[in-house]
C-alpha cells in the first residue's frame, strides 16, 4: 500500500513540533500558513491521527505525534543523506576508487593519469591492486575493483 503523503509533508510536521509554531514554520520552509497546515492536514489524515494539538497559544505534539516524530526525523534525515551520496556520486567529491591492473601499467602509465585524477577530485581515495591477468579478473567478478 503506497502512502498518500510525502516527504513535504513530514517535513511540516518536524518543523512545526522542532519550532513550537504554525507561523514559525511557514517562514522557515517559505509556505503561507495556508499551505502549511494543508500538508499537515494531509499527513494527518493519510495516517489516520492528529498529529498536533494547537491551541491559540500552544502547539504541541500529540500522543501519536511524539510517537510518530523520530521516524519523521529519520525519514527526512535518511533521504537528505541520499541527496547528498548521489551528488557525490555525480561530481566526484569524495569516495574510493578501486583498481586492479597488471604491474607493467601500475607502473608506467597509472601515476600520471592518477596525478591529474588527484588533482581534480582530491577527496578521492585511490586503492590500486596490482595482480595477475586471472587475479584481475576474479576482483572484477567480484565486485573489489
């Protein structure tokens, strides 16, 4: 079953329990209040629960809020994490890079090729096996180089 909700909507609910405040919220994740409490509304209603008591002075996580608030936490967290390895990913940031090569090429043509690689990706981490042609191969097959 796919929920009818998203990360928008979790994310409503962490910043209005992490602030205390419909307003606050709002300002923060740029919505009108309008839009802020109709993602909330959503969430509440596709899980089935209040999520938040409010009152004219108070908001405050409710029962199932506070039981529900480190999952959403998790969530959120999770997928920002995500984000972040495929942009890694995508522009080389950071990392390791695993070679297996013969030694004739680990030598002679690998240095210079890594100087530069170095150079532009210095976040890289470069492991190099030097083995034989079958050795090679099982690395590959295996999925360490």
């Amino acid at each position: 079953m796919r929920a009818d909700f998203g990360l928008k909507e979790v994310d409503v609910f962490v910043k209005v329990v992490e602030l205390g405040s419909f307003v606050k919220a709002a300002h923060e994740l740029r919505l009108t209040q309008s839009a802020l409490t109709q993602r909330l509304k959503k969430l509440e209603d596709a899980l089935g629960a209040r999520l938040i008591d409010r009152t004219t002075r108070t908001v405050a996580p409710t029962a199932v809020g506070l039981s529900f608030l480190p999952a959403a936490r998790r969530m959120i967290t999770q997928f920002e994490q995500s984000v972040a390895d495929i942009r890694d990913v995508i522009e080389i940031r950071g990392g390791r890079v695993t070679i297996a090569s013969l030694i004739s090429v680990a030598t002679n043509i690998l240095p210079a090729i890594l100087r530069d690689f170095g150079e532009r990706h210095p976040n890289v981490r470069v492991r190099i096996f030097d083995e034989s042609e079958q050795d090679i191969a099982e690395l590959v097959r295996r999925g360490d180089a």
